[in-house]
C-alpha cells in the first residue's frame, strides 16, 4: 500500500500490478531504473526489496529495505510496512523490534481511521476509509502471527514464550475475529500445549472462514490442512485439500496432502477402499506432476522428504485397487531414480 500523501515521479500503481499479476522481474526492472536517477526514494527501495523477495534474494531484499528504514526511522516519510518486512525477514528478538515498530505506525493508522469514520465528517470517502481500516486490520493480526510464531520456533526455550503467545493471539482476536490466520495460529498454540479441544475449535473457526475466501493464502491453507489431518478433522482437510488445487492444480504438496488425509481415513477403517482408492489417486498425481516439473524445471515444487513419505504410503495400500484414471501398476517411479536421498 502506497502511504497517504507520498510523492513520487514512479507509477507505482503499475508496480504493484506488477506484483499482483506475478511479475517481479518486470517490477525489479522498472525500480532498478527509476531509483538510478532517484536513488533516495524510500518506497522505489522498499518495493524493489520485496519484488527480490519474490525472485528468491531475500538477502538483496534486505539490504534494500533496511536502506528505506534507515533513512525514515520513524516512518513519517515512507509509511511503516518496510518495519513489518524487516520483521519478518530478521527474525529472533531483533525481528520483533522492527514488527513493534511497524505495529506502532499501523495502530496509529487504525485509530485514526476509526475516528474518523465514528466522528461522521466522512460522506463520499467513507467506503474507502472502510476498506483501508479493514486491509490495516488485517496486516495487524498477519503481523501478531508472525511475532507468535518467532516465540514459537526461534524463541521457544524462552521462558516468556507462551504467555507471550496466548497474549498475542487475544490482540489478533480481539483486532479481527473473522481473520482465519488468526484462528490458525490459535490452533497451532493449542496443539503445542496439548489442549486438542481447544486447537480442534479453532482450526473449525479457521476453515470455516478459509472455505469462503476469494483470496486465501495459498501457504496458510496448507498449513491449516496439516494441522486438521494432525487433529484427526479428516473431512475438513479434505475440503481443504480441494481448495488448494484450486488455488494451484500444481502444487504436488497439496495432492500430497488429500493423499494423506484420505490414506489416514483408510487406516481407521481399512474394510472401506474408497479412502484407499482415492489416495492411490492422489498420490498418482503427485507423481506425474513431480515428473512433469523435474523434466521442465530439474526440481519439483515439494521437499524429497514428501516423495517419499508418498512413496511409503503408496505402498501399502492394497495392490488390486480399481482407480478411474490411472491403474495402480502404471504408477511412476521416475522420483526413485532421480532423487538421491542423503543417508
């Protein structure tokens, strides 16, 4: 978002058409160029920071955005979110200083939203207003989620870990009860403190509000399908599993993920081959796609440890299953010869 009142000679309305339509390459171009003669211009290095990011440079994308936060410490002229991206770039507790400094500015941003829309002095801007504190909203309770989750990977032997995290999943809450990320790291909370009632509550909330995004996050789906396969709600992730192929009929991770609830399912009921049947076909293709992508690519979308725990499945489910498209005995190999596995 282009901060209130900034000026610049660059479109950054194209960048960030850019940046939605999936081209960085055109947007790190059009930046580069630009900040050749405007070397100075905080949003041009912030925004060039983040096209990086999405190229796989995340060292370059530093080195660029923390250019902007030095020389708008307080924001004032560039607007906060290059605080948020340092956050989440930085990690540890040197990630959180820059995340409390980006959610500074943003519940600034929010209070003064809120007032003016209750003070009435809006008519023909109030729906603007009203999307902006709702997008502003939103990247406050995405921000929340990503301070709980450095206390729960690279502060977790910290003794303030939980407590920290139960205050901030209240914040994201309390911010926005119909945020389903918010709902989602509540669950991932639960589940690390053994309360699975509670997890199983929240992943139910999650869903419920993920089944009926337009724009869901392709990684916070997945993430949530793990998390409701670990939690036994096989329905739910299979529900799940559906959207993410419709997000990205070539994820292989997501047909991984229906392969592994509906294999899970079959376990518990192994009298029943339709769960068995529709993992063969899952995983099948998975297997295409890996061999599709390595040809086209020399990688595939997934880590080898997802190959072959496929692989491990694969083979025990029972050998005389009837699938529609695919007969079992033509399933491909092709990821056992290619992929060397480290011992």
């Amino acid at each position: 978002m282009v901060p209130h009142n900034y000026t610049s000679t660059m479109d950054y309305g194209k960048i960030q058409e850019y940046m939605a339509t999936s081209q960085p390459l055109m947007a790190i171009e059009k930046l580069q160029k630009h900040l050749s003669t405007a070397p100075d211009d905080l949003l041009a290095l912030q925004l060039l920071g983040e096209a990086l990011l999405e190229i796989g440079e995340p060292e370059q994308a530093y080195n660029h955005i923390k250019m902007a936060a030095d020389a708008d410490p307080d924001g004032s002229k560039g607007g906060y979110e290059k605080f948020l991206w340092l956050g989440q770039l930085v990690g540890g507790r040197q990630g959180i200083e820059w995340y409390n400094k980006g959610i500074e500015g943003l519940k600034q941003d929010i209070a003064n939203d809120e007032h003016k829309l209750g003070s009435g002095s809006l008519d023909q801007d109030s729906d603007h207003t009203k999307q902006a504190l709702a997008y502003k909203k939103r990247k406050l309770c995405e921000t929340l989620c990503g301070i709980v989750e450095i206390w729960m990977t690279d502060l977790c032997m910290e003794e303030e870990a939980e407590t920290q995290c139960v205050n901030l999943m209240e914040e994201a809450i309390k911010t926005d009860n119909e945020h389903a990320e918010s709902w989602a790291v509540v669950a991932s909370v639960r589940i690390s403190q053994q309360k699975n009632e509670e997890a199983k509550e929240a992943l139910a909330k999650a869903w419920e509000i993920f089944a009926v995004d337009q724009e869901p996050s392709l990684p916070s789906i997945m993430q949530l399908t793990k998390m409701l396969i670990e939690m036994g709600m096989l329905e739910q992730a299979l529900e799940a599993s559906v959207r993410i192929h419709d997000l990205n009929d070539e994820e292989i991770e997501g047909f991984y993920l229906a392969g592994l609830a509906s294999f899970t399912a079959w376990e518990q009921d192994k009298e029943d081959l339709t769960h068995a049947v529709a993992a063969a076909s899952a995983f099948q293709r998975a297997s295409k796609l890996y061999e599709k992508q390595t040809k086209q690519f020399g990688e595939a979308s997934c880590d080898p440890e997802v190959v072959q725990h496929i692989q491990e499945m694969y083979a025990k489910l029972p050998s005389d299953l009837e699938i529609e498209e695919d007969k079992k005995e033509e399933y491909d190999d092709s990821w056992e010869k290619e992929i060397v596995y480290e011992e």
